[in-house]
C-alpha cells in the first residue's frame, strides 16, 4: 500500500449501536484530488476523523502518508493538514494573528514566521482584511483563512472536510481556484462535499458513501456516465399546447397535471437555441423553461436506486 498518499481497508466505525462506517475500502493517490461525496450524516466526517487520527476505528487497516494510522499516530499528524467542517479560527484574534499563532507552533522563527504568514495570506486574498478580528469576516474569508492555517507547514497531505458548504457561489469559485493551486503543487487533497458540481471540478476520483459504505467509485466522467444526464423543464399555459409541444419532441415526457414537459438536454446553449427553434416554428408558446443539472440525488438515484433521504423528506 505504499505507493499511495492514502490507503484504508475495511475500515468500521460504530458509536454505539449504530455502525457508521461498515467496511471502507479506499485508495488515494499521490498529488491527486479525491472526493468523498454523500449527504448529511453518510460518514464523511468520521472516515475524515479517522484517517487525520483524532478517533480510532474500531477495525481496518489505514496508512496516510507512508505512514501506519495505528502505530505511528505522530508521523501522521505530522504528514497532514487538516480543514474541518467547523472551523479552527479564533475569533478574538486578527486574520493575521490566527496565522502566526500556527506559525508559532510550529517553531518557525520570527523572520520565516512572519514572511510565510504574509505569503499565505496574500494568496488567499487576505492582507487586506488581515488585521481585523476573524470575527468581522465573510464566511469564505473564514474558510480561507482556516486554509491558511492548515498550509502554514506545507504538509504533503491535506483534508478538506465540506470545505464550500454554506459558501455563496462565488466564495465557492474561490476557495476551488486555491484547491487548484494546492494540487498543481503537488499536494495530495481528500476532500468531502454534498456537491456533485463539486467533486466533478476538483477531483480525479470520487466516491460515493451512503450509510457508512462506499456504492460508487472511478473518475467523474465514469461516474456521471451512470447518472443520466440533464434535462430541460417546459411549462405551457395549457394542455393544449402542452400536447402540440410533445408532438414536436419526441424525446420528451409529459406532465400533464402541470402542464411540463422534460425533455433529457445537456443545458448547452446551441442545443437550447435548437430547442426553442423548433418549438418556434410549430408556432408553440412556452410559459417557462428551467435548466436541471445532475446532482447528488440523480446519482444515488443512479448508483442506488434510491433517493438520498433529503430528497426523500422534502418530497
Ligand atoms: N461522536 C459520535 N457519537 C455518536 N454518533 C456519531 C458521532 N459522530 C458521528 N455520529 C453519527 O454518525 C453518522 C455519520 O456522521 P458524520 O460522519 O458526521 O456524517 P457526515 O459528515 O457525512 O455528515 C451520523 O448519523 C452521526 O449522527
Ligand atoms: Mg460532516
């Protein structure tokens, strides 16, 4: 398993009663991005905890880094970073404080200390904000400045645990260009993410967890050519017309109690011109038209057969 940045097998996980983690297999190469995609409560953060050794399993096998997660806990710690769900900022203290009491800790002297602090938060887009209490930043400064925090000591091994979860979109687009930036140097990236979109930016393989096992795995294209793809929604003002539509298209279904119609479509813009086009020339009036693409419930719809349970409760 040595040739891998990150290696665990059969990995299980209860508290209690309730199994959590029930037999994970997982490899993760060097200097590539990998995404554990699930909902709310699939596991992601106990496998995290888990291999960043904050909590033991309770049985399997797990190396990070080169190193033994059992035997060699330090030698682990000290190969990684990690970015939690909740974040390691201090809100009493500066953006720049935050940094430098990482640098501190990490022995850094004063010179290097302060050169690295700067350098990081520079890259993060943050010296200007650096001297303001943590507590006055936007949520993405905030997760940026956590970033910033695990980077100090340039760890080869880094866990990003739902690092865009609750972000503005483009807070998001920020936070995946410094996740760009960390691979292109060659770090390792185990990332978590509810987001489908996500996993597909950022990651050279995914995997799929639902209730504590692994269902899915391969590169995003794999995984996507399971899951089937867009679609676009139409609504008509009347059954009629929704009628006159569905004679045109051929690949669609209707609904008629809504008066919708899904035609299966990437969403690109010359298909969608070609769309309206044709519904155009049969003289066919559409009320509204809606672009959906595939998300985390259309691949466990895929990959399980279900829905995820979110899905679920809000049906
Ligand atoms: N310390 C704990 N004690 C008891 N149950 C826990 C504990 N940590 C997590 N769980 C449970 O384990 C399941 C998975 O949690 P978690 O790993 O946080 O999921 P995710 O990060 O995918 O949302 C949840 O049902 C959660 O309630
Ligand atoms: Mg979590």
């Amino acid at each position: 398993m040595s040739d891998w940045a990150i290696a665990a097998g059969g990995v299980r996980k209860a508290f209690g009663e309730a199994v959590v983690l029930d037999g994970i297999d997982l490899t993760v190469a060097e200097r590539t991005v990998f995404a554990l995609l699930g909902p709310n409560g699939a596991g992601k953060t106990t496998i995290v905890r888990i291999l960043s050794t904050l909590i033991p399993a309770d049985a399997g096998e797990l190396r990070v880094a080169g190193r033994d997660v059992g035997a060699d806990p330090d030698g682990v710690r000290a190969a990684i970073g990690v970015t939690g769900q909740f974040s390691a900022v201090d809100d009493l203290l500066t953006g720049r404080e935050n940094v430098r009491l990482i640098a501190d800790l990490k022995h850094f002297g004063r010179e290097a200390a302060r050169a690295r602090v700067d350098e990081l938060l520079g890259r993060f887009d943050l010296l200007e904000a650096a001297d303001r209490p943590a507590s006055t930043y936007s949520g993405g400064m905030r997760r940026r400045l956590d970033l910033a925090m695990t980077l100090v000591d340039s760890p080869p091994v880094i866990f990003l645990d739902e690092p865009t979860t609750g972000l503005d979109p483009r807070s998001r687009r920020t936070m995946w260009e410094a996740i760009r930036g960390l691979v292109a140097e060659g770090t390792t990236i185990f990332l978590t993410t509810q987001y489908l979109d996500e996993a597909d930016h950022l990651a050279d393989r995914i995997a799929v967890l639902d209730h504590g096992r692994i269902v899915a795995e391969g590169t995003p294209a794999e995984l996507k050519r399971r899951v089937p793809g867009g679609h676009v929604e139409l609504e008509f003002a009347s059954a009629t017309t929704l009628r006159a539509a569905a004679d045109l298209l051929e690949a669609a279904t209707a609904d008629e109690e809504r008066l919708a119609l899904r035609v299966p479509e990437d969403g690109g813009v010359a298909s969608l011109r070609r769309l309206l086009a044709t519904l155009e020339e049969g003289g066919v009036e559409v009320e509204h038209i809606s672009i959906h693409r595939p998300d985390l419930d259309d691949v466990f719809f895929a990959v399980t057969g279900g829905a995820t349970e979110e899905a679920l409760a809000s049906r």
